[in-house]
C-alpha cells in the first residue's frame, strides 16, 4: 500500500485558479504530496481584479480542520488568505488543539492586483494568535512594510523589518522576507535564534505573477513536510517558483497565472 505526506492549505478561494487554495492544490500536488484544504472565503476574481468576497463561518473554518486532523493528520500547515478576525481566532485555537507542526503563515493582505484582502483589525489578530504558531512568516516587502511601520525596500529595511516582525511574535518564529518585488529576487531569510542569510535570485521578467507568494508558501510547507531543515525548504520552494515563473505561461488579460504543473510535464 502507497503512501504519501499530507499538507494541508487553510486559505481562501482564488475562483480563477491561479492563488489561494486552486494554487495550493497545485504546487502540493505537483511537488509530489497530498493536498488537504480548510476554506476561509470564497473570492469572485481573476487576473483583472477581486470583485468580492464572502467569508466562511469562523466554525466552520474550525470544523473544517478538526475533521482533516482526526483522519489524515497533515506534515505541514500553511496559512494563506484570512480576512476577519474571528475567522483568526479559530483557526489558531484548531491548531492548537491539534498540536499543528511545521506551519507556514503566509501573511495575504494585498492581491497582486492590488485588491485589499485583509482588515487592519485581522491583520492585528493575525500578528497576536497566528504568528506565534507558525515555524516561518512569509511576508513580502509590502507586507513587511505594512506589518512593521516603515518602508522596506533597501536590504538594511529588510533586515530591520524580519527583525520587528520576529519580535511581534514573540521571537519564536523564522521570518523570511521576500524580494520579489524589487529589482531582483532576494529574500531574507531570519531564525529565531536571530541569525540571517541572503537568498538570492535573478527576477524573471514576466507580467505573469498572479499568486507568487502563495505558491511559495505553500511549497515551503512540502518542503517542512518531508523532513527538509527550514534553509533547504526554502531554497526548493524558490527554485520551483522560478522555474514555474520562467516557464512563461500567458493567460487572462491581467497579470496571469504561474505555470504549477511545468515540472509535471518535465
């Protein structure tokens, strides 16, 4: 009898495929493990725009984890889109109850369309009940920016803001600042033993980038999930997020999808 890791995607819905839980299946699935989902909203968008959302019921949300737990227990967790604060709150009391390991919060709060996703009152539970769970926070430099007060756009802002960020969760967890939206694809990387090392990477030009950072997340969670240390996680992830960028699919009139399936096809 075969068997496989589980990870499991509690995020919300991207209705055109290409973020949220649609990417997560995908990078899951085509990295080789088993994809679990826990859905926080369902969003009307696609590469143009987000045009509305509906959040599930915060108990839901929970039930929805609970039942994945109690049958096939997930290696990794990642933590994508969440918009209210309830909603906050019962996903960090299910993963705690569930003894969740090797959790990844990915901190969503802006499309890349520039839509806003998440409320300041959400961004703030985020911070208080998430974070302290999670091994990695993955914000970009946007994000990074809005959760520690100041620009972040040179590499001594980056370092300043893993810094800040660890500190808002109470130093327990690694932060990996990603580059990807500079001149090129540098990420910093930040233990929580205070430590830090460059990863770097050539930006792949390309209009197409529509759920980057949630394909990267959720890849560092296979990573975690198959036993690789945080530093070779990481470096996979992106490594698979190059390639699916550089693959070069074109799709929609915005900024279109990665291509998840290029190494499948490889």
């Amino acid at each position: 009898m075969a068997s496989m890791e589980a990870v499991l995607s509690i995020a919300g819905s991207d209705s055109s495929g290409g973020a949220g839980i649609q990417a997560d299946i995908k990078t899951i699935a085509a990295l080789g493990l088993f994809a679990e989902t826990a859905v926080t909203a369902l969003t009307a968008q696609n590469t143009t725009g987000v045009f509305g959302v509906l959040d599930v019921d915060p108990a839901f949300v929970a039930q929805q984890i609970d039942v994945v737990f109690e049958d096939i227990r997930p290696a990794a967790v990642k933590v994508g889109m969440v918009s209210s604060s309830a909603i906050v709150a019962a996903i960090a009391e299910a993963l705690a109850r569930n003894h969740a390991e090797n959790v990844v919060v990915d901190p969503v709060m802006v499309a890349t369309s520039g839509a806003r996703l998440i409320s300041d009152e959400a961004k703030d539970a985020l911070v208080a009940h998430l974070f302290p769970l999670a091994a990695v926070v993955t914000p970009n430099q946007p994000e990074a920016a809005a959760l520690c007060g100041f620009p972040v756009e040179r590499e001594g802002d980056v370092e300043r803001a893993a810094q800040a960020i660890a500190a808002l969760g109470g130093g327990k967890a690694a932060v990996l600042v990603k580059g990807g939206h500079g001149a090129r694809a540098d990420d910093l990387l930040r233990f929580p033993d205070g430590t830090t090392t460059w990863l770097r990477g050539e930006r792949i030009e390309t209009a197409n980038t529509h759920g980057t950072g949630c394909t990267l997340s959720s890849a560092i969670a296979c990573g975690l999930a198959r036993g690789l240390p945080l530093a070779e996680a990481v470096r996979a992830a992106k490594d698979y997020v190059s390639g699916a960028l550089a693959a070069g699919l074109d799709l929609g009139r915005g900024s279109g999808p990665l291509d998840h399936g290029y190494l499948v096809r490889r």
